[in-house]
C-alpha cells in the first residue's frame, strides 16, 4: 500500500483556472478536516511544494512533470520510496479538450486528485456516484 506519510504541501500553478483550484482546495480541505492522517498544505512557492497540480491549453504549455507523458486529458504520476509517497503531479490537459465543460473537467480533476493520495483502484462494488467507481460518470462526488 502507498500513502503519504508527510504533509501534502500543494501548489498551484499559475496556468490553473481559479476554478479548478477552488474545486481542489475545497476537497482537499474537506479530506484533511475528516481524515486525521492526512495534512494537506498550500503553498504559494514551487521549491516549498511536494504536489503541483496545473493545466495545459493553448495559453499554458509549461509541463511540470516528465513523467507524465501522451496525456490525452488529466493524468497524474506520483513518486514514493517504500510505500512512502512524497512527490505527485496533476494534469489537466485542455489542448484536446476545448469544448468540454469547466463541470466536467473539474470532476474528472478531483477523481484523479483523490487516486493520487493512495494507492487505489476502482470498482465496481462501490456506486456509480463514488470517484473510486468504474462506472463513467460525469457526476461524481466526494464519496468513496
């Protein structure tokens, strides 16, 4: 099993709507008010950070992880050391994507945020509505 043993130190890219961002922040800070092992900070400088989550579009084309490769729409990739996670990018490729609502993309954000704070997978014993389901579901919310 890998978890974040440290503090979650978030930063926001410039290139990251204020939307997303508050989409982020909100369940980042509903996951860290109800879930006592998991401290998660934001940071307002890149070299205090473990956790970068930003966008690309036709504006924005500052990739901020190698790593992460032919994303066709978000993507993430996460680094640990014995199960110990401690570095993780977040994605959100526009590029392709220019017509797709800021609702779904937001959803799609927070799915792929929650899978990078654990190693997780999805299934479908849990509803459609949970961001841990297989079900393709433009609605999901903060339940797992």
């Amino acid at each position: 099993m890998k978890l974040w043993k440290e503090s979650l130190k978030i930063y926001f890219a410039p290139s990251l709507n204020q939307f997303y961002r508050n989409k982020i922040e909100d369940a980042a800070n509903n996951l860290s008010q109800n879930i006592d092992s998991l401290d998660i900070k934001f940071v307002n400088n890149i070299n205090a950070s473990n956790y970068i989550i930003y966008q690309l579009d036709e504006n924005n084309s500052k990739k901020y992880s190698e790593d992460i490769i032919n994303n066709n729409y978000v993507n993430y990739y996460i680094k640990w050391n014995r199960s110990r996670i401690y570095d993780a990018r977040l994605e959100l490729n526009l590029n392709k994507y220019k017509n797709v609502s800021r609702d779904v993309n937001a959803n799609f954000l927070l799915v792929n945020f929650y899978k990078t704070l654990g190693q997780f997978h999805n299934t479908s014993k849990v509803s459609c509505e949970s961001v841990f389901s297989t079900c393709n579901s433009n609605e999901k919310i903060n339940r797992f």
